[in-house]
C-alpha cells in the first residue's frame, strides 16, 4: 500500500490507562517513581478529512464518547490543538484540510489514570496513521507533552511514558527502565468515584513545603526510601514487602493532607479485605485507590471495596505484565 501523505482516508491510534504504584508528587523533586500500565483500559483516536469548513476554534473537531464534564472535554482539546499543531510542524505535513478526531475510551477523567496522556498518545499514531508517516517514541513523548502540559502545567513525564507501557516502569529524572517482576499477585485498582485535584493537591503540598523547614527534603527523603524498596520487593519477590510499601506510601501522601476521608476509607476497606497494602494513586484528593492481592484474596478485597464505596475496580495480574509472560 503507498506510504504516501494521506494514503489513508482514517487514521486508528490506541494506548492504555495507567496508574502510579509509587513516587506520586516526589518525582517532580527527582525522587523515583514506579507505574503500572492498564492495559484493561484503553482509548482509541480516529483522525479523518472533513468537507466542512472550519468550527471557529480552528480546523480540527473533536468528538468524546462518553459524558465527560465540559470543562474537561475544554481542557483536553485546547492541549490536543496544540498536538496537532506540533505534530504538523514537526512531520511537515498539510494542516490545511479540517480534520475529524473521535476519542473513543474507556478510562475515566480525572481520576489519575492518565486519561489525558492516553487521549494524546492514541491522536499522535492516529495523526501518523492517517498521513502514513512513521513517529518514534521519542517523537511520540514530546507530542505527549505537549498537550500534558497545556492540560497540566509543568508534567514529570510519568504519564506520557506509561500509557504506551507493556510492562511496569521505573521513572526518574526523565529517564525510564522497565522493572523486573519477581512477584505473583493482583493490582485492583477502585475508583472512589470523585474526581482528583491534581494542580490543587501540588499547590497545598507546595504550601506545606514553604511553611515548614526542611519538609520538603523530607518528603522526598521518604518517598525516595519507600519507593526504592518497593522496586526491589517487586523484583524480589516480597510481595508483603512491597504491599507494606504501598500503605506506608499511603500514610506519607495522608499526612501531607492529599488524600480524603472516602479514599481513606478505601484504603481501609481493602486491608480489611485481606490485601498485602494499598494506596491512593495519582495527584490526590479524589481519584483512585491501588491495592496489592493475593489472586485468592481478590474476591473478598474487591467485595470490600465495593462496600466501602467504590464505583466500579478493575484487575491487573502482576504475571501478564512480567517481561518474559507467556
């Protein structure tokens, strides 16, 4: 088939949710962070000409399944012109027709599952899918950030990374390794229902920071720790290790004053349940809880969660992720 500029007459682009295992807020200060691609939940972009002139918002429209509220829906597509903008100038190809982008996905907004990130990566290989021309992941993860950053402000990368993961990250410094699983188990993921505060919660850690001496450097100190082990339990094969890892996680961002009194409430129904520990996962103050399973735990942790108020959870096996899986 010709590779020609516009040799297709749809573009298809797809990537994945994720969720942040650890380092949450710490990986803007350097420290590491570890995350966890969702492959269970996906986005799908088509990109296609239109005959119709131009919206008055500029000659891209944008369609969302789904109910998103509007001022998100505003959001993401103020960062996904600018993409697209870059993604023209970048490739140097013809801006001029009007194009049609449908978005297609099944992660909820705002919950700190990189719905934002996926949106942009499934536009940036729909983009590339339609003009028949070749991204690298380098290329890929500029254009990712650049609406990020729009949606965000400044963006660690964590997001832009994971949602095109097959495999569990190691990130710092805006350098990425995968992580080596020596683990068995479950991730479920439950989403409290309420939407996170990403720029709030950074705001009043910033705060916190200013206000109190040498809190900053102790924050990071901790995060540092906490993550680090986690990664080697991961690797080890502890897998209580890395569960007490994750609730001690929890309690660093509670104390920070970044969780709430229903993700709390999570996070204590999952223990209940039987889970090794759990977490919030994201920006904070809202959004979702991750809690590590046995598998034959996973029934009564996700009954428990259900009951404590979870809308709705999800399961990620630890061995589907593993680099040598089958």
């Amino acid at each position: 088939m010709s590779e020609n500029r516009r040799a297709r007459s749809v573009g298809i682009g797809r990537a994945h949710a994720k969720a942040i295992l650890l380092g949450e807020h710490a990986v803007v200060y350097g420290a590491p962070a570890l995350a966890l691609p969702i492959p269970q939940l996906t986005v799908t972009a088509s990109a296609g000409w239109s005959h119709r002139g131009a919206d008055g918002l500029g000659d891209v429209s944008f369609t969302m399944t789904g109910s998103p509220s509007r001022p998100m829906v505003t959001q993401a597509s103020d960062g996904l012109r600018r993409l697209i903008t870059e993604f023209t100038a970048t490739m140097g190809v013809d801006d001029s027709p009007h194009l049609d982008v449908i978005i297609d996905g099944a992660i909820p907004h705002g919950r700190g599952l990189g719905s934002s990130a996926a949106c942009a990566r499934a536009v940036v290989h729909a983009l590339a899918d339609l003009y028949g021309r070749e991204v690298t992941e380098s290329e890929t993860f500029d254009l990712v950030q650049t609406a990020e950053n729009v949606a965000h402000g400044r963006s660690s990368g964590v997001d832009a990374r994971a949602v095109g993961a097959s495999t569990p990250l190691l990130f710092q410094a805006g350098e990425v390794r995968e992580l080596d699983i020596g683990c068995d188990g479950l991730f479920i993921i439950a989403d409290s229902g309420v939407v996170g505060r990403t720029r709030d919660a950074v705001e009043l850690l910033r705060e916190g920071f200013q206000q109190h001496v040498g809190a900053q450097e102790r924050f990071v100190r901790r995060a540092s720790r906490l993550t680090r082990e986690a990664r080697h339990a991961l690797a080890d094969g502890r897998p209580e290790m890395l569960g007490s890892r994750l609730t001690d996680y929890h309690d660093l961002l509670r104390a920070a004053g970044l969780s709430t009194r229903g993700v709390d409430t999570l996070v204590e129904a999952a223990l209940t349940g039987g889970s090794l520990g759990a977490k919030i996962t994201g920006g904070g103050l809202g959004g979702c809880v991750i809690a590590l399973s046995r598998p034959e735990q996973a029934r009564e942790v996700t009954q428990q969660l259900h009951e404590a108020g979870a809308v709705q959870t999800w399961v990620v096996p630890l061995k589907g992720l593993a680099k040598n899986a089958l």
